[in-house]
C-alpha cells in the first residue's frame, strides 16, 4: 500500500526560531505526559509533582552535577520522583474509579520484576509503593527471592509466575507462614502435582491461582502472549481437570485468583475491554464450580504512548489512565453483577508504565559524516567520459518541471558510471567527480521539494540519503536492546539549544562498529520519520542527546556487543526548591569487568602481556623506560571506561 505524501511545513528563519516551535517539531509535550518539556532558554526540563504543584530542573544543569561528580557520559539517569508520581498515579486513578462507581473490593497493583530488576529500582518501588499495598510478582526463583527481601509480610501481594521446581514452590509456602500473602499462578497442568507434594510435606495450603489462555487477541508487537497459541496458560479444557483435581484432594478452597496477560503494550482500549469481559465468564464459573475466588488478575498490557499520538498505533495508546480503570471496573461490575457474583480484588501487573519515564539515556555526539556535495569546476574537462558529462548535464537542467526525469536520469547516470569503475573502465578521479555531481544534484531537488506543498510519491527517501551520521557515544545493543531487536521507537532529542532551529537532519549511529548500531526512526510531531532535525555541531562544543523513557526492559535486555558494558547510572531526587539531590551514583562497568564476564581473567591478561613486553625488552624493540610506560597504559586501560573517555 503506498504512503500518503507527506505534508510540508514551512521552517522558520533562524531569527524566528523559539523552543515552543522545538517543542512542538519533537512533540515533547505530547509523549512527555507532563514530566518533560522545553524551558524558554532551550534547555529541555524535567518536570515533577511537588505539593500540590511543579518543579523543573534542566537536564543540562543534571548533566554539569553529574560530570563534576566524575561521571562521564553516557550515563542512565534514573528520577526517582518519576517513579514515584507514577505509582501514585496508577492508584489513586483506580481508586477515584472504584469510588465514583461504588466497586465493592480494592485495588491492588503488583510490578513485574522482569521489566527493570535493578535493585535501586525495585527498592523504590517497595518503599513508595507501601503505602499502596503495591507488590511484586516474579517470574523465577531469583525474582522471588528479590520479593521476599523487598517486601514486609502483609503489606503488597506476591504473585508467583513461570514455571515453579519444588524450591521454587517450598520457598513460596514458606512466605505463607511469615505472613505475605504469595499466590502461585499455575500456568500448566504439571506444576499442580508438585504444589500438592509440596503443601503436604510441609503442611501449607497454597493460595493458588490459574492463567486462562483467552481466546482475544491485541493488536501491537506483544500480541504473542495472547490468543490460542500463547504459550503460558491453560486451555478450558486444562481448567476443568484443574477444578476436579483440587476437588479431589480437598483444596478447591485454595483457587482463589484468575490470571491472564495479553502483552505488555496494549495500545487499544478495545482490547482491554474484550480481555476483562472474556476473563469474567471464566471468574464466574470457576465461582459457581466451588472455587474460593476473590483476586482478578489482569496481567499488564497497560501501555506508554511513546509517539504521543494517543492512537491503537503499536507504539502508543488511544485511552488515558482515567479510562484504563473506569473501563475495566465497568466490565467487571456489569459482568459479576449480573450472575450475582461478589466484586473480587483487583490485580494489575503494570510494568512498562510504571517504569518507563524514570529513566534516560544521556550520551554526547563524538562526531558526524555529512553528506555534502563538494565544490565543483566551472566545466566537465573535455576527456572526461561521456556519462559524466551527461550527470552534469542533469544538474544544469533541474527545475520545478523537470526534477523528477532529473531524479531518473541521475540514478541511472550514476550506477551506469559505477559500473564503469567496478569493470575498470574509469579512474577514481572520474568516479569521485560523478559522485560529487549526484549530491549537488540530489540538494538540488531537495530544494525545488521544499517549495512544493507535498512530497511527491517516490522521493520520500530523499532526505535520508542526504541525511547526516550523528556519531553518538553509546551502544544501542547496550542501552536500547529494543531499538535493534524489535524496531521499537523511543524519543531521541537533543538536551539543549532549542533556542536555535536545527538546520540539518540525521540518524544516530552507536559506536560498536555495527551496521545495526543506529537510531533510525524518530518521533515528531508529523508522525515517525527515517531522520532526526538537529543542530549543527559546534567544534569545541558538546552537543547532548537524551532518549527518553527507556525505564522498561531496556537495562535487563542489554548486551555486551563490542564489549560495550554497563553505562555509569546516577539516580536523582528532584527537590520541592529546584535543587536535587545525587541519591547514588553506580560506576559503569569496566574493560576488566566485561573481560571476566566473557571469561578473561585481567591478572592473566596482564601477565600475558608483561612477558610479551619484557621480549620486546630483550630483543632491543623498547627500553626498559618504554616498557613501564606501555605496561601502565595497559593496566589504565584494564581500569577504563568501556565507552569513548576524554
């Protein structure tokens, strides 16, 4: 199906360049959610809840503290307020929901542990989250262990998924006698002999719970985990067995929670709503065949609009918060009301939406390639080949009505004269000047397209031809493992200078040395585009990216490609006056470190190269000075940065 031309703005002058047209170019205040925007000095703020109001700090002022902290970029900058202002937001949404509808149970959220499970993370989360109840739920033995460790006993739930050993399962119960209130959510029909095993030996009844697989499918990247083929859940006739198996051994009385999760990025509240009605007629007759009951898990699903579009777009969402929670206690009540059922607790495993704004990835721009036409002769020379002539021939012909068969006749000119070189039949010279004439010709048009009120079909890629390679320094496979893995679009922006039109276009490159180590789809307000408007850089200037709501997933995902390591962290508190607070700062990994995690051991390294010096020694190549110079720039670099150091 061919894209609809693209409509054009008219850019302003220099002059006549202000961050409120910055903000609305990146659309900042529409995937910001309030906690980003543009100050009036061009420098993007972060922007949280403080008594009753806002207070704004500039991330280029986060940046100065940090790197007189010694911190250099990149760095993940974790804002605790964030995290905080959105478990506020999550419950009390639910909770203006379940009064102004008079639902007759509670609310309470659990957080995936598998979305972000650094330990600065799930701490916060646990400590603000208390007052909530809000619990966690874990995915393996590990997870379960951070849960226990995080949590008091009695305060939030503990919801246990995955496929669970006998460990796994002793470890549960035995949170039952402290006192947490941990359910294990059976996902197949072999995880219940061993419940049972279990809970006899020990003496322990379960608090148990079943995933449905529904039969409602949701659009997005995520809609594996939903519909027939997911692959966690039991089927109904799985539920039956499951129902007369307990029966039978006398626990019915334990099933007391109903759990499905459809993926983690729902983007349509239609969805939602298909979901929650489909897993109360499940409810109702696990109910009405005995079943303790009282807990509806919902899974997560809840999603970010990362575009700002508020749309069923895979990277957005077209329902707000507010309606997230009317919409699902509205289904409920219709639903159990009507066969008389009791409103059950309900459970939210809302993890993207929770994270994903605290975090953000800071790095700076180390170099750029521009793909600019160089100056050229007043004349083709007389002996140059005929097709040259002819590419510069097109350049003298472009106008509003020849451009396109200017566009042709370039593109054919140019393979035909790389041809001649691949065959050996022009010189490099020749092959340099061809080149040279394409770019002018291509600026050309871009030109002449400025000027017409709609891109014509077949030159959307022109901008990214001529688009700049912004060199940042970074790693996506580190950082933003989604960004290659899944095509997922995050917004990239620069921190600073919007009181300045960004005169020049570009995709990010990473510098693993990786064809896939590049950003190449941005968010603006006209939709997602294949380059990013940035700022010319300024030789001896830093220029500072961000990319933003990166909270989820992205940290647990990274690998070592290249053997980029961990970036430096710091974790800030914004407080009520402006100021903030440097709450921790984590050093990134270093060389040493990314070399034992493959399995190198730095001493032996050193010593590998000790005697590989000495025998340099030896053999007259250096000097005994030379030697302990090279042996400590070798011992630094062991120490170093994984990432590009000044």
């Amino acid at each position: 199906m061919q894209k609809p031309a693209k409509k054009l703005k008219a850019v302003p002058s220099p002059a006549e360049w202000t961050p409120t047209e910055s903000a609305e170019l990146y659309g900042i205040r529409n995937w910001g959610a309030g906690y980003f925007d543009i100050a009036d000095n061009g420098e993007v703020t972060v922007c949280v809840p403080s008594s009753g109001s806002r207070v704004s700090v500039s991330v280029m002022d986060l940046i100065a503290g940090l790197q007189q902290r010694g911190l250099q970029m990149p760095v993940l900058l974790r804002i605790e307020n964030l995290l905080d202002a959105q478990i506020t937001l999550l419950n009390e949404s639910f909770r203006r929901a379940i009064d102004a509808l008079g639902y007759k149970a509670e609310y309470r959220g659990v957080f995936p542990i598998k979305v972000n499970q650094q330990c600065q993370v799930i701490e916060e989360i646990a400590h603000f989250g208390a007052r909530y109840g809000h619990g966690l739920e874990a995915g393996s033995k590990a997870e379960l262990l951070i849960a226990l460790a995080s949590l008091e006993p009695g305060s939030g739930y503990i919801v246990c998924n995955g496929y669970k050993d006998e460990e796994f399962i002793d470890l549960g119960l035995q949170a039952l006698q402290l006192g947490y209130k941990c359910f294990f959510v059976l996902e197949t029909p072999a995880e219940l002999p061993i419940i049972l095993q279990c809970s006899r030996r020990l003496g322990i009844r379960p608090m148990l719970g079943a995933r449905v697989k529904l039969a409602a499918r949701v659009e997005g990247h995520w809609n594996e985990s939903s519909g027939d083929r997911s692959i966690f859940g039991l089927t109904t006739a799985q539920i039956v067995e499951l129902i007369d198996a307990l029966r039978e051994n006398e626990m019915l009385d334990c099933m007391q929670l109903l759990h499905y999760h459809l993926g983690s990025q729902i983007p349509n509240i239609r969805d939602i709503r298909g979901a929650v009605l489909e897993a109360c007629r499940y409810y109702v007759d696990l109910k009405r065949e005995g079943a303790a009951m009282g807990y509806l898990d919902l899974g997560g699903g809840l999603a970010v609009d990362y575009d700002g579009s508020q749309t069923n777009y895979q990277y957005s969402k077209n329902y707000s918060l507010d309606e997230y929670c009317t919409d699902i206690i509205e289904t409920i009540m219709s639903t159990l009301g009507a066969a008389g059922i009791e409103h059950p607790v309900i459970v939210t495993e809302s993890g993207r939406a929770t994270v994903a704004y605290s975090s953000v990835l800071l790095f700076n721009i180390l170099d750029v390639t521009r793909f600019e036409p160089g100056e050229l002769p007043p004349d083709v020379p007389e002996d140059e080949h005929e097709l040259v002539k002819n590419l510069r021939e097109v350049l003298n012909t472009i106008a509003p009505k020849t451009f396109k068969e200017c566009y042709n006749d370039a593109q054919y000119y140019r393979e035909e004269i790389r041809d001649l070189f691949r065959r050996g039949q022009i010189r490099l010279r020749s092959l340099s000047l061809a080149e040279n004439i394409y770019l002018h010709i291509l600026r050309g048009i871009q030109t002449v397209i400025q000027n017409a009120r709609r891109v014509p079909a077949g030159f959307d890629d022109l901008e990214e031809a001529l688009a700049d390679i912004y060199y940042g320094n970074f790693s996506v496979f580190q950082s933003l493992p989604d960004v290659w893995a899944i095509e997922q679009v995050f917004p990239v922006i620069p921190v600073h200078r919007h009181d300045e039109r960004p005169g020049r276009r570009a995709i990010l490159a990473d510098i693993t040395c990786d064809s896939d180590g590049k950003i190449d789809n941005f968010i603006e307000s006209s939709g997602i585009r294949k380059t990013l408007p940035v700022h010319a850089c300024i030789d001896g200037e830093p220029y500072y990216f961000g990319v933003f709501l990166v909270g989820a997933y992205q940290e647990t995902l990274g690998d070592l490609h290249n053997l980029m390591g961990d970036t430096n962290v710091a974790s800030v508190r914004i407080n009520d006056d402006g100021t903030f607070d440097v709450i921790r700062e984590i050093g990134g990994d270093s060389i040493a470190d990314v070399l034992s995690y493959v399995e190198y051991q730095p001493q032996q390294l050193m010593e590998q190269f000790r005697r590989t010096a000495e025998q340099a020694v030896r053999d007259g190549r250096i000097t005994l000075a030379q030697r302990q110079t090279v042996m400590e720039s070798f011992s630094a670099s062991l120490r170093g940065y994984t990432y590009y150091e000044h």
